[in-house]
C-alpha cells in the first residue's frame, strides 16, 4: 500500500472513531434530554387526564348515567433514526379507603344528624417515566393534586359541599353507584361555630393540604394516628347544598339501602291532597325500598287513591310499594287526617314524614 492509501486509510479510521465518539456522547447525554422534554408533555397528557376523570365522575354522580373513561397506561416515546429510546412510560392506577365525617349540620329538608359519615374511595395514580422523576397523582374528593402540588378542585365552593367517591378497582367504565340525586341543603346546627369536613384516611401530604387551604381560603387542620392521616377543613357557617355520590368502576351493583325520605309535597294540605315522597340512600340519591303509607290519627273518614295506567284506584292502608317514590291522592271528608310514610333503614330503625290532611 502506497502512502496515499494509508493515509487514506487512516483518516477514515479517525472520522469513524469520531462519528462512534458522538454517538455514544448522544446516545449518553442527548437521547436522555430529548426524552425528558417529551416527558413533560406526557405528565401534561397524564395530569389532563385524571382531570378528565374527575368531570366524568361528576358528571356520573350528577346525572346517574354511565361514561366511558380513558385511563392511559402507556405513553409511547417518540423514536430518534439510528438510536435508541425507551418503547414508553407507564402509568398505573388504583384505589384507597376514605371516610369523611360532615359535623355541625341540621337540614329542614331532612331529619339528619347533627354529624354524618360517609365512606368511599379515592383515586391514586403514578406516572412512571424512565428519564425523570416518578410522580404520584391523587383524586380525592374532587381535589387533583400531586406529591408535591395542589393542582385544583376543591370538596367546598360556591355555596356547596361536594363529596364524590369512586368504588371498585380502576377501569374502563364509570356506573352510578349511588347518583342522581339533587342533594339536601343544610346549615350549621350551631350558628356560632364553623361546619367541619374531616377526611379520614387522605393520602394527599400534608404539605399539599397546606396549598390547598392557601389557595382556597379555607382553614385545614392535619392530624396523624396509628399510621392514618386525618384533614378537617373549616368550613364557615352558612348555607350549603351538600351533594356525595358513588362512581364505581363495577357495574351491575345492587342499590343502596334507603335512609332518608324527602317529602316532595308540602306536609300540611287541604283535600284533595298529593302526599309524595321520595327514597333516598345515605349519599342523598334516590334508591329503591319498600315505602309505606298509613293511617296516624284524626278523622277516618277518609280515601288514598293511585294513579294507574287505567285512572285512579283507590287503596287500603297501611298501603306498600317498592320503588324509589310514593304518591298518593288523599281524601278527608270531615276533620283532619295524619298520615306517615315511612321506610325501614338498614339498622332496622324507621324513618318518617307525616302528612297532614284537612276537608
């Protein structure tokens, strides 16, 4: 081989070593920022998506109709020509135990305790990129926020007090579990002192609870016992309409058991009468159970009437259906007549409205 040849030879050999050197420089340090920059806009379609979840819930809650959801479990990264990138980023999803407990309430719609709990599930969700750092993501009662941020959503706003639940493990479908419902409007038992939503169970840290109340104005207070961390917000004394509702990820569950009933017609009437009612679960959604109408006290000249798809039928008391409502036309000829529609709860104890009906 001549001396041009050689040299030849070796500066291809030095342009080959330098093109290997830059590969392994890119391949080491510049795959790696390539793939943090489309991780971001991967967290963003992450984060879009529980907030997306999070309206759907709402929204299976407030009409009690079924939705699809998407719950993303991979996010492809985009390729780079002659090197190599990961397939995708994963993400999984499950669900946890809460209980909040609503205390300082009275309600003129509803004969409630002064203090009420209600159980369900939250959501939480990690996002798993290769390059970056691993977020966890949580949806608890409407709040969206992450391990380190409040992002939004709040159980308290505009006059109300919203606690959704999820049920079952994640998937694609939400089913009204307990929906539908138009809420019970309630006010402080004692108008000196504030209502309290506590959260019993909450996996958001504490420190995102603390951005959450000083984004929101409200006072959160942050215990923590045997492992269980407890919030109680500090809601002030005022009027709220206060709604819940089950969204489960299961579907063909049986109702909720009645606990409520709510008179849909006014309880002191003159004849003819409507006496209506309706059956409501522990979240105040109607439900189905098995609503009777009887005879209290006062005049017995009297008649109960239903409507049929043949007209009016009248019936005897005590008087029973099993559905979600109950009505009735009542008669009274002479005096005044009591009536009371009444449900068993799930304890075994009755829940009543009365009725009363003058000529």
């Amino acid at each position: 081989m001549n001396s041009r040849g050689l040299a030849g030879v070796l500066v291809a050999s030095l342009l080959l070593s330098i093109i290997a050197s830059a590969y392994v420089v890119y391949q080491a340090h510049g795959v790696p920022g390539y793939c943090k920059n489309a991780e971001r806009k991967m967290l963003e379609d992450f984060l879009s998506g529980l907030r997306d979840l999070a309206a759907r819930q709402r929204n299976v809650i407030g009409s009690g109709e079924t939705s699809g959801v998407r719950l993303e479990t991979q996010y492809p990264y985009p390729s780079i020509p002659f090197f190599l990138t990961p397939s995708y980023a994963s993400a999984s999803y499950s669900t946890y135990d809460i209980s909040v407990t609503v205390s300082n309430i009275a309600s003129d719609q509803l004969q409630i305790p002064r203090s009420i709990t209600l159980e369900g599930k939250a959501l939480n969700a990690n996002f798993n990129p290769v390059f970056s750092t691993p977020v966890t993501a949580f949806l608890e009662l409407g709040i969206l926020a992450t391990d380190g941020a409040y992002l939004d959503g709040s159980p308290v706003s505009r006059g109300e007090i919203y606690l959704p639940f999820f049920d079952g493990s994640p998937s694609m479908q939400l089913y009204p579990a307990s929906a539908g419902g138009k809420g019970v409007v309630i006010r402080p038992f004692d108008p000196a002192k504030n209502i309290t939503v506590t959260v019993s169970g909450s996996k958001i840290p504490g420190r995102v609870w603390e951005a959450y109340s000083n984004a929101s104005g409200y006072l959160v207070n942050i215990t923590s016992a045997n492992g269980t961390q407890s919030v109680t917000i500090e809601v002030p004394p005022r009027s709220y309409l206060l709604k819940s509702g089950v969204a489960s990820f299961v579907g063909g569950k049986s109702e909720q058991q009645p606990a409520y009933l709510r008179a849909l017609s006014p309880p002191v009437q003159k004849a003819p009468a409507v006496a209506s009612v309706e059956a409501l679960d522990c979240y105040f959604n109607p439900t189905t159970g098995n609503i009777s109408l009887s005879f209290v006290s006062g005049s017995w000249d009297y008649s109960v009437k239903i409507a049929t798809t043949s007209g009016l039928q009248e019936v005897q008391l005590p008087y029973s259906i099993t559905d979600s409502r109950l009505s009735t036309i009542l008669e009274v000829r002479n005096g005044i007549s009591v009536f009371k529609a009444s449900i068993t709860r799930a304890a075994g104890e009755p829940y009543e409205v009365a009725f009363a009906v003058s000529q």
